[in-house]
C-alpha cells in the first residue's frame, strides 16, 4: 500500500514538474518576438540610414535577444516611401521613414515632418513631445490602424541642388524638381513642376535629366547620394526645412500585441536615437560641404530679396492648406498656441 501511494506521488510529481516546465517553455517562447521592418532609407547613407540598425539593435540587447527586428532595405518589402497601406494591414511589423512621405494619404502628415520657415530643432522637439503635437499625429495615423513613434530628427537641409546658378526666381519657371513636403507646394508657386522621389531614385533621375534639378536632405546625405557629380550649386539656408522628424510606424495589432516592457523598449530606443541623430547630423555636414567644394561644388546662400519670396508664398500656402484640410488646422493651431509662447523664451534665450 506504502509503496502504491510512493508510486502514485512520484507520477503526481513528475507530471506537475512537466507541466511546470512546459509552461515555462511557453512563456519563454511567447516572450520571443520577430519583426521585420522597412527602412525607406537605404543603410548607407550619412545620419538617416543607420536609424532602422540602430534602433533594432538597441531593442536587441535590451531585451537579451528576444525581441529581434530584421530591418530591409528599400525595395525588399516596399518601395522607399510605399509603406503607409503595408503597415496599416499588416502585411510587415513596422517601417521607418518620415511622415512627409505619406502626405499623399493626408497632406496634413507633411507638417509632421517639416514645414518653410519652419521651428528648428530645439523648439520643433518641444512642440511635439510636450506642446500636443505628437498625439494629434497619433490621432491622425490611428484611424488607419498605424501606431506612430517620432524616432529621429534632423537640422537643416539644403534648399536645393541647381545645374546654374539662380539669381532670379523667374528662372524657376517650368523646372522639373524633385522637392519633398510643404515645400513643394511654395516651389510650384513659382512654376516649378515639382515630384516626390525617393532617396535612391533621385541620382537616376538628375543624371537622364526627367529631372533639372533636386533637393533631399543635409549634405552629408546628399554626398551619399551622388547629386555632387551633376549640379554644381548647392542652396542654403534650407527654408523649407530647418528641421525634420523621422518616424517608424507599427501595424497597431502588433503593438497591441507587444508585452509592456517590449514596448517600453522599443520607445526607449526611439528616444535614444533622437540625440544621436541630431548630434550625428550637427557633426557632420562641414566635411562633407568641403569635400563638395572639393569637386567643384559652389556653397551658395539665397540673398535676402528671395527668402522674403519665398516666405510670402509661404503664407499663401499654409493658409490654403488649413483651409482645405481639417488636421492641417489643427495642427497648426496647436503649433502657432505653442510658438507664441516659447517666443517668450525663444526670443530672449538665445543670442540672435
């Protein structure tokens, strides 16, 4: 009888130790996650490229291997800027970009990015972490099932790369241009027949000539690009955009499905990567302007008479937009609330 009731707990024990261990097995497993992402950015260019590795990374080590993201490159999952319908039926986990390149679904998701004459880096962060304008974003992307993350930023761009020089505005007339956002809309004012190209179509584009003349990113970017080789005058300051936002979007259903400290991981590393970017992009782009020089680059800067031109096509622009569009409206409103009261700072902080 003793030796029935040993025989009968052993069973009992080693079934629960199965169980338990089991169990364990499959928490261990349900804690592995694999998502693969879409870099709209090729992971060779200067400052943007290595967002999508650095972020993964990252996320990588903090969760000890188990939360891993494959990131592609563009063209692998979807072309460079085709990731808004992806993300948003789940066909990949995430994508990085920037919301500009989206503005086809909602104008209003180029003032996410950047808009002419514009906030820089200091005030355009503040707005969107602690002045509203990330969670009216959010808002914006939700309806379409897209969990959106602000993961990156970048200083000023250059406003352009010419074959001649531009002493006129006139002369803008009837160009083929590759110009990104709000600013494109301010170009067209002037005549310009302007287009969104991704990154690595442009440098095709200039060098056949479907395209006269081109602007995309800081120089350092543009080195990476090539767009030295065929225009020799290259524009600054970039009124257009004196700072721009990354992003990487999730297919909510799989945010949802996240557990918390995966989540608080993956934010973490989009925070981390904010500062190295914006570090990176201040390091960087004085040698990459000499080395234009260089090759017969010539670094110009627009003269007064056209920035106040450009300025004032500006304000036709954005009047027209939130006019037309509701969450252009309210995010400018939230913005312009805003900038009145950091210029309470803004205008004495900082030595003109």
């Amino acid at each position: 009888m003793k030796f029935d009731f040993l025989k009968k707990a052993s069973a009992v024990a080693a079934t629960a130790a199965m169980a338990f261990s089991l169990s364990a097995m499959d928490a261990e497993a349900g804690k592995k996650v694999r998502w693969k992402m879409h870099s709209a950015f090729g992971t060779n260019l200067a400052v943007i490229g290595p967002v999508g590795p650095r972020v993964a990374d990252a996320v990588r080590a903090m969760s000890g291997g188990d939360f891993d993201i494959k990131v592609f490159e563009p063209g692998a999952l979807a072309g460079g800027y085709a990731y808004y319908d992806p993300i948003s039926q789940g066909a990949f986990d995430a994508a990085y970009g920037t919301p500009g390149a989206n503005q086809g679904k909602n104008s209003a998701l180029a003032f996410a990015s950047s808009w002419p004459f514009g906030p820089g880096v200091g005030e355009f962060l503040a707005w969107l972490k602690y002045g509203g304008g990330e969670e009216i974003i959010s808002e914006i992307y939700a309806r379409d099932n897209i969990k959106f993350h602000m993961c990156g930023m970048i200083s000023p761009e250059t406003s352009g790369w010419f074959r001649e020089p531009i002493e006129s505005l006139d002369q803008l007339k009837g160009l083929k241009m590759r110009f990104f956002g709000m600013g494109a809309k301010v170009m067209q004012k002037f005549g310009v027949s302007t287009q969104q190209l991704a990154g690595g179509d442009i440098y095709p584009a200039l060098e056949l000539g479907t395209i006269d003349a081109t602007e995309f990113s800081m120089p350092a970017i543009d080195r990476s690009l090539g767009f030295y080789q065929i225009a020799k005058y290259n524009y600054f300051p970039g009124w257009h955009q004196q700072a721009t936002t990354n992003e990487i979007l999730v297919n909510m259903d799989k945010w949802n499905a996240l557990p918390d400290e995966y989540k608080a991981m993956f934010e973490t590393a989009c925070a981390m990567n904010i500062a190295y970017e914006i570090a990176d992009g201040e390091a960087s782009q004085f040698e990459a302007m000499i080395a234009n020089e260089a090759d017969g680059v010539k670094n110009m800067v627009w003269p007064d008479e056209i920035l106040d031109q450009l300025r004032a096509a500006w304000d036709e622009v954005v009047q027209e937009e939130i006019a037309s569009n509701p969450d252009a409206q309210k995010l400018w409103a939230s913005y312009t609330e805003f900038n009145a009261k950091y210029k309470v700072w803004g205008d004495r902080g900082y030595l003109k």
